[in-house]
C-alpha cells in the first residue's frame, strides 16, 4: 500500500514536472492555454486553440459590473478577490500567472471542487509549488479509433426526474391539457428529456463516442434511486448538513425538519443536492462536451393554468433558447467554490468552446426543428435579469448551477414550448424527440467536425 502511494506520488511528480517544464519551454502566453479535455498529448482530434479577447470574455462573465470587482488580468496573470475592497486594496485571494494556465487548465479536468479549493487556497498568490499538487494525475484516455468519434466523450444531462405524473406535478415539470374532444393528453419534462438523451446517445455511440447520463431511468434521480427511496435513506443527513453548511436557513431548516413536507423538501433541500451531484458525476467523468436537455414551457400560459385540475391551455407561444456559462449576477461570487470557477472561466477555454458549441447547436434547432429563437429583448425575467445576450440569435450566457460547476463546454437546451398547440401532441406521441435528437447529433458532429478532417 505505502509503496504504491510512493509509486503513484513519484509518477504525478514527474508528469506534472514535464508539463511545467514543456509549458515553460513554449513560453506559453495568456491566449495560449490548452484546450480543456485534451493534454499536451497528440490527441486524434484536438479541438483547435480558440480563444476569446478578455474584452469578448468580460461581457459575457458579467450581468452586473460588479462582478468585474472580483477579478483582474494584470502583466503577471489573474488575479482574483473576495471583495470590492479586496480590490481597492489590490490584496488577491489568488493569483494564477500565465506560466500556470496550462497547468490549471489540467487541474480543472481532474481535480474535484473540494481539492481545487484546497489548492485554490494553499497556493493564494504564490507561484506555484509542484509538490502541492500531489495526487492530481492527468488522465490520458485518448485513444486512436475507426470511427469520427473515437476517443470523445460525451455527458449528456437529462433535467428533472420525470416518473410518473405525481412526481412530475410535485417537480412542477408536467403538461397536462384538456383537447378539443375531451380527452387529456399528458406527459412530463423529466421522461421526454431522457428519452431525448437516450436517441441521441445512440446516435452518438454509433460513431464511436462514449456517452455517460446522469440519469438512466424514469424517476430515478441522479443518486440512481428515486425521490421516495432518497427521503427514506438520506435526507436527514443531508438536512443536518445543509444546515451545517449554510445552505439552508435556520428557519427553513426547522420547516423541513417539522412538516416534512415533499414538495417543499424537493424545492428547498434535493433540487440542489440532484443538480450538485448531475455536476460531480459529469466532472468525474471528465467529459470533452457536455450537453444538458430539458424543454421550455411558455412562463405566463404555466402560470395561468388551472390550478384545481392541474390544466395548461394550449398556447400559440413557441421559441427556443440555448445557456452557456457567464452572467453572473453581484451577489453570485460570495463563495469561494463560485470564485473559482469564475476564475476556471476567464482562464481556460471553456468559456469560448461553449460559446462555439451553443452558436452550432443553435442554428442545428432552427433548421431541423423550425422553431425561432427567442428574442434578446424578451420580458421574461430569467432573459432581462439574469443572462447577458451573446450576439448569436437564441444563445444567451446564464450562470445556472450546472453552467457553473461542470469543467467542460456545455450547452443547456430549452428548445421549444411543450404547451405549444402543434408541439404538445408530437412531444406526446415522441415524434419530436427524434428531430430534436436529430439537431443535437448534428450539432456534436459539426462542432468536431473541424478535427476530423
Ligand atoms: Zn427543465
């Protein structure tokens, strides 16, 4: 055992000395950090080296100019701070100089939020110390294949929990409308998007990728068990840590705890847990793409439903939109885990590989699903408030949990308006799924498409 660690320390140290050296002897400079996923190894397929200006990247980080407080590029590297005052006082919480990008560029592939935070706050604004990265060994999974896929990986990530209607209408993520004979057509947002998930992996496996879910059957979450078995075996642990780690208020905390009550457990406590451990799993998984599927409804029809029985009306509505990390809003970058992945954003390529992926996935959904993308001055509250508009029809930057936490390019889908009047009934009947799936398979190919020729 004590010799295998001494093995494995020795071979990290080695690697990681290489890659610092290599990164030194290619004098790397800010706009040359490595694309995410693939090392310093030959990879078949590469992605190119596109970048962003930090200009292009400070409009699209921010919804709030305060957010520009929080960090800043100087002659040395980025710095980034705790606090407005932090800055006035130019006292960095961390500073990563340019020499290093490479190398946090591998740490964000293989190192978990919890070690990046040790690392994050061991190295402050010191150059960095090879020994205090121990342990974080870069995986070279690339392999040379057949096929236009061969090597990539994918994490697809289908939203909500879906089940049967109880667990959707306690998710609030069903369809219910009364047609004009009579009869009730529903179904729910959480098993069309599995659906969804599952054709395209297919589509994907079939040129060689390999895809992971997060979720793999109806109404099992994340946690690979449903949310009644997760009530019976983990929420009063998770509710004593929630309290522990200020993710819950006290007040909250006695409400769960007391009423438990299952929607309001589901809207306060496992909605954030299901989500978290979605991001743990695709980061483990060390994905090149990660694609994220749900289905929009039309806000003000959703509101205005009957709330007695539980009805939509059917609606003329129908747009698309696509989320890309970015916009965070003032008061998102008080923890220390968001400040990181601030930093993740403005120093790898994540941010301009998501913005090229989204752009691509974008335009595959108005030509295969002929559904226009919203516009950038809609009154929704999540478009006005919350994203910054990225200048390509229908692609928006928000900081959605998953948006933030997952290490890769990602794109988080909201095609079409299930209550729409002609949609509801091919989303029912699963029509749809196929061409939506059909944009999405079109979409990866096109985005890798550059390096397979
Ligand atoms: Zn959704």
């Amino acid at each position: 055992m004590k010799f295998a660690r001494i093995a494995i320390f020795l071979s990290v140290a080695l690697v990681l000395s290489g890659i610092f050296y290599l990164s030194i002897y290619f004098n790397l400079s800010k706009n040359t950090a490595i694309a995410p996923g693939f090392g310093t190894e030959n990879a078949p397929h590469a992605l190119p080296n596109i970048s962003l200006s930090e200009a292009e990247k400070a409009k699209l980080i921010a919804k709030d100019p305060e957010v520009y407080e929080y960090y800043s590029f100087d002659n040395e590297g980025l710095n980034i701070y705790a606090s407005a005052q932090d800055k006035a006082n130019f006292k960095a919480e961390c500073k990563i100089f340019y020499e290093e990008f490479e190398i946090f560029n591998t740490l964000f592939k293989n190192a978990d939020i919890e070690s990046l935070k040790i690392i994050y706050e061991k190295k402050g604004t010191q150059k960095l110390n090879l020994k205090q990265y121990e342990g974080y060994l870069p995986v070279n999974e690339k392999k040379m294949g057949a096929l236009p896929l061969s090597g990539v990986k994918i994490a697809l990530d289908p939203g909500h929990l879906g089940g049967d209607m109880e667990t959707a209408m306690m998710e609030g993520k069903f369809i219910r409308i009364k047609n004009a004979d009579g009869t009730i057509t529903e179904f729910n947002e959480g098993n069309i998007a599995l659906k969804t998930a599952k054709i395209l992996a297919k589509k994907l496996e079939a040129q060689g990728a390999r895809v992971m879910l997060t979720r793999e059957k109806q109404g099992i979450s994340a946690f690979d068990m449903s949310y009644e078995a997760w009530l019976q075996s983990s929420f009063d642990f998770a509710l004593e840590e929630a309290l522990k780690n200020e993710a819950l208020s006290e007040a909250d905390y006695q409400k769960l705890k007391h009423k438990r009550n299952k929607k309001e457990i589901h809207d306060l406590l496992f909605r954030r847990l299901d989500i978290e451990e979605r991001a743990r799993k695709i980061n483990a998984f060390r994905p090149d793409l990660c694609l994220v599927i749900h289905y929009n409804v039309d806000e003000e029809n959703y509101l205005n439903r009957d709330r007695e029985n539980q009805l939509l009306n059917a609606t003329e509505a129908n747009y698309s939109m696509v989320f890309m990390p970015g916009s965070f809003l003032k008061n998102e970058l008080q923890r220390k885990e968001e400040r990181i992945e601030l930093m993740r954003l403005l120093m790898t390529n994540d941010l301009a590989l998501s913005l090229r992926f989204n752009s691509i996935i974008m335009n595959e959904l108005e030509d295969n699903i002929n559904v226009l993308p919203i516009s950038p001055d809609s009154k929704m509250g999540y478009i006005r408030n919350a994203s910054v508009f990225t200048g390509h029809d229908g692609v928006f930057a928000r900081n959605l949990a998953l948006t933030r936490m997952v290490h890769a390019p990602i794109c988080y889908t909201e095609p079409l308006c299930q209550d729409n009047i002609e949609e509801y009934p091919r989303l029912a009947n699963g029509s749809r799924l196929e061409e939506v799936a059909e944009a999405y398979y079109l979409g990866i190919m096109k985005f890798f498409e550059a390096h397979l020729l």
